[in-house]
C-alpha cells in the first residue's frame, strides 16, 4: 500500500489579482485559510402514483447553487492593509483564485472567480500573541469558480 501524499499549507494558496490584470498575489500574513463548498439543493413535491392520488406525494431533490467561500486568519501585515480595506469599504468585487500547487495532472490546480469581501475583522490584545493584531476575513465568490485542471508539464 502507498503511503499517502498530503498537501501542505504552501501548496494550498489564496491569491488576488493585483493592478496589473493577469497577475495573482498572495495575501500577506495568512497563518490559516479554509475554503468551503456548498450545494444547495431544492426539494421539489410529486405525486408518487398519477392514478391514485391517495398514494401522496414523494420529494424530489435538485441541485440548486453552488457557494463557495474563502475564510482565513492571518497576522495584520501593513503590505495587504490598504488592499484589504478598499475592497470592503469600496464593495469591490476582485478576480480571486485557489491554487492546489501539488495537484496532480488533469486534476483541479486552480478555482478562480470574482468575489467580494464580506467581512474583515481586526483584533488584537495587549499581551502575548495579541500584541500583533490578528485579522479574519471570508470572501464568497459571485457565482461558481472556474476550475481549471493542471497540465502536463
């Protein structure tokens, strides 16, 4: 049996375009990031016999949207500040995207959309570790992420 190849923090990246489209960057001070996935699905009621309609009904279910979202945590870093704050405050929406670096050919290497920010939270406390402020942020992409499959080298 082999053993299993697991993928690391560097290789599990959240980048956001910069000023000059194209070109990804890493945002600086991330300590922990989580991304999550989430099908919504709709129920949809049906008679279970079109002959006897005291038979019921049985639910169906569909698939509905796709939200996907990126939260992270991070040591407060004066290099992503000013990017961090217009992009909440201006409401803007930014070209966003996950990078499985290790992933394997044919296999999903990035997830990139648009999102917004849709919190950003500052805190931090006089001693231990608090002396540097820790941020939180989560993201939600407007729509579902293209994914795009690693190419062979």
């Amino acid at each position: 049996m082999a053993a299993p190849n697991y993928q690391r923090f560097h290789e599990f990246v959240v980048e956001v375009e910069t000023d000059t489209p194209g070109t990804y960057a890493k945002i600086c001070g991330i300590t922990g990031r989580q991304v999550n996935r989430s099908l919504a699905l709709e129920e949809i009621s049906v008679p279970k016999d079109c002959d006897d309609e005291a038979a019921g009904a049985e639910t169906l279910v569909e698939p509905g949207p796709l939200v996907v979202t990126v939260s992270g945590t991070a040591k407060w870093a004066r290099q992503s500040h000013g990017m961090m704050m217009d992009w909440i405050y201006l409401k803007q929406r930014k070209s966003v995207r996950v990078a499985h670096v290790a992933a394997g050919v044919g296999d999903t290497e990035y997830e990139t959309g648009f999102a917004y920010m849709t919190s950003l939270n500052d805190s931090g406390e006089l001693e231990g570790e608090g002396k540097i402020v820790t941020r939180e942020i989560e993201l939600r992409f407007d729509g579902e992420p293209t994914c795009t499959a690693k190419a062979a080298p």
